[in-house]
C-alpha cells in the first residue's frame, strides 16, 4: 500500500486502493525518498528549495475526476503531482509560484483553491481535514507572493448547500437579507442614512428613503466592493419586492429617488416573514468531506449537518466557478450538491466509533462513513449527538467498537 512514507517525523503516509490517507503533520520536511523525488525530479535551478509539501487529492477546473497528489512549493514553482498505488509520485504540471493569482480557502477548511491565468490551471486541492488544511495554509500562505489575492469562499458554498441540498429558495435568502437591511436603515443613528417620512414637490412620502442612502449604507455595512454590486444587490430585492419605488417604477437607481421596503407599507402581512424564518432555520452547521462504504467500493462525499438532518451529498468540485478560466463546455456542467442520501436527526438510534469509521443506524438505515482523521470524525459525532440531545433530552447511545 505505501507509496511513501514520512520517516522523519516517525509517521506514514498511507495511500490505499481507496485513497484514503493518514493525517499530515508535517509541512515543512519530506524524509530521504520524497526529497530525492524532489530534487532530482522537479526542481530545475540550484538555488530552488522546498517551502512546503501537502499530501491531498485535486480536481482539476475542466476535468471529472479527482486525483490523489503532493502538492509541491518551491522559492520558485507549484508543483502538481500524481501518486497512484504502489507507485512513485509522476508530475502533472507545474506553474510559477510568482504568476499564482487566488487562493480561494473553502468552507471548514476541508478544501482551497488555486488559480493562475494560463488556461485550466485551476485546482480545487482536497484535504478532507480541517486542522491539516488549516495549518498547511499557515506555511504556504508565508511563500505567497503579494500578488496573490486570497479570499474565502464559504459564502457561495453555504448559498448552494441552502438551495441544492436544503430546498431553500433563494428568494428567501434574499428576503432574509432585505429583512436584515431595513432593520439596519430603520434603525440608524447615523445621519447619512435612515426610514423617515420625505418630500418632495409638496408631497410627503412616508417611511421611505432615497436608493442611493442604502447604496451608501451597503457599502459600509455589508460585504460589498463597489457600488455597482450594491446595487445589483438593491435591484434583486426590489424584483422579488422586498423593496420598491414609491412610484412602483420598475429599475433601482442610485439617487434620490424615493423607495420603500413592502414592510414598511399600511396593511402589510408579516406572514412572508416566518417563511423566512422557516427556512432559514436549517442552518449549516456542518460539512465535512469523507468516504462513504458503498460496497464494494468506498464512494467519495460531503457530510452536510443541518439543525434537524443529516444529509449525505455527491459533490460536483468543479464549484464554486473560478474567475478567470473560460466557462465549462456543456457536457461538464453540473450542480454542486446532489443529495444520495438524508437520515433525521430524531430517527438516528445510535452512533458506533471505530478509528475513523463512524456508522449512523436509524430503524430503517445504516450508513458506515469513513473519515481522513479522527477528529474529523469526532466533529460529526459530537455535533450530532448534542442536535439528538436537545430533542429529547437524554444521550444518545453512541458505541465503541473494538
């Protein structure tokens, strides 16, 4: 089974026929054979070192599959490198650390990507660990040029997982935000904006205010660059009419003109907003990426935990898009998420442990799941138990088998 071991740090690094693999502690020191690997085979200037090394997997941006790797970085090169079983590690490709232009680190740390402008050199780099990706990233982010731009891309993540995985509509997470911006605007100090009765040509307007004091307002208080999303964000909400002009024109402008969240209208229902809250409800509380044992083969998933399921998803790790590679032909197009499976929280009878395999049991179902480490397992465990707790109020059997 072993491709290459880690002597130096008194580990090994084990890739199996189903790829899963041991923790990686050590970033830093490759021992004697992946050195000379290194060396011999990769670096092509005498003053080149190794800054870092990462055993993962990768799914490279126009392409299905995902492919067990050393990720290899350099003073000078990234280095993609393919390992297969019983094999030593064949080089993929390489690319100029200095050109790298995003390192987008995705939800929960279990996977980051990195992309630079030459065509498909975008990977999707696949950890399976939290506290490994986490601290790989510490040492690599420390040889990034400072052109490199790195963002988190939890945000389109969670937006998928809600309405791919959970149902959500996104109307009601946009509700949800026009929701959260008129209690910010109604509730103001600040001068610059706010919801007050205005005039204009010798009418007033009740509990209204000009677009641009909220494109203001959104600048400062949400998550957005330049006014032109801001308003793009302000037009989405007055389409599905959380917002409108006082005159019901239809195009959102960055003015004085006039508008008025429907909340704020005489005879308004409320009851648009406990189907927010509904729906809102089912929170991402957990994702995590694992094996599941579908016999005979150990099928790759993400683990999705919501306030009252436990979803079992296929992932399509294409998504989220890179920004600057051309769009996916048709036949790669896919979604993000699609749910294989999805146990209630109140229906789980009991957990069994056993190293990194966690079984969930329901009357009716029984998935055995297979983690990269163990303490990846024991953050579904923990977090599911508590969710099982708070419903009926006693533990739930959880089993260590020996």
């Amino acid at each position: 089974k072993a491709v290459v071991s880690t002597q130096s740090t008194g580990e090994n690094t084990l890739y199996s026929e189903s790829r899963l693999f041991i923790n990686q502690t050590n970033f830093v020191k490759a021992d004697h054979t992946l050195e000379l690997f290194f060396d011999v085979e990769l670096f092509m200037r005498k003053s080149e070192v190794l800054c870092c090394f990462l055993f993962a997997q990768y799914a490279k941006y126009g392409r299905m599959k995902t492919v067990d790797c050393v990720l290899a970085v350099s003073n000078y090169m990234v280095y993609m490198c393919n390992l297969w079983p019983k094999q030593k590690p064949s080089l993929k490709s390489r690319h100029r650390l200095s050109q790298l232009k995003y390192l987008d680190i995705g939800l929960n740390h279990q996977h980051f990507r990195l992309e630079w402008e030459s065509k498909e050199a975008s990977y999707k780099i696949l950890v399976y660990d939290k506290e490994k990706c986490a601290k790989f990233l510490e040492t690599f982010t420390l040889a990034l040029p400072q052109t490199t731009q790195v963002f988190k891309i939890s945000d389109s993540t969670i937006s998928d997982i809600q309405e791919l995985v959970f149902g959500i509509d996104k109307t009601f997470e946009l509700s949800a935000k026009g929701k959260m911006y008129r209690q910010i605007m109604k509730n103001s100090t600040d001068s610059r904006w706010g919801i007050r009765d205005r005039m204009h040509m010798f009418r007033t307007y009740e509990n209204c205010f000009p677009g641009t004091e909220l494109v203001d307002m959104l600048m400062e208080e949400g998550d957005y660059k330049s006014r032109a999303e801001a308003m793009e964000m302000c037009h989405q909400l007055l389409v599905i009419d959380v917002l409108h002009h006082v005159k019901l024109e239809e195009q959102f402008k960055d003015d004085g003109t006039f508008y008025r969240f429907s909340a704020d209208e005489p005879g308004y229902s409320a009851k648009q907003d406990y189907k927010i809250q509904e729906n809102l409800n089912k929170d991402v509380l957990l994702y995590q990426l694992c094996y599941l044992d579908d016999k005979p083969k150990a099928t790759p998933i993400s683990v999705i935990v919501s306030n009252v399921k436990v979803f079992l998803t296929s992932e399509y790790h294409q998504w989220p898009l890179p920004r600057l590679q051309a769009p996916l032909p048709l036949h790669l197009r896919g979604q993000h998420f699609q749910v294989l499976h999805e146990l209630d929280i109140s229906q789980i009878t009991m957990l069994i442990k056993n190293d990194k395999s966690l079984t969930l049991s329901s009357d009716t179902k029984c998935f055995d799941l297979t983690f990269a480490t163990e303490s990846a397992l024991n953050d579904v465990a923990k977090l599911v138990s508590q969710l099982w707790e708070d419903i009926f109020g006693f533990p739930l059997d959880v089993c260590q088998q020996l």
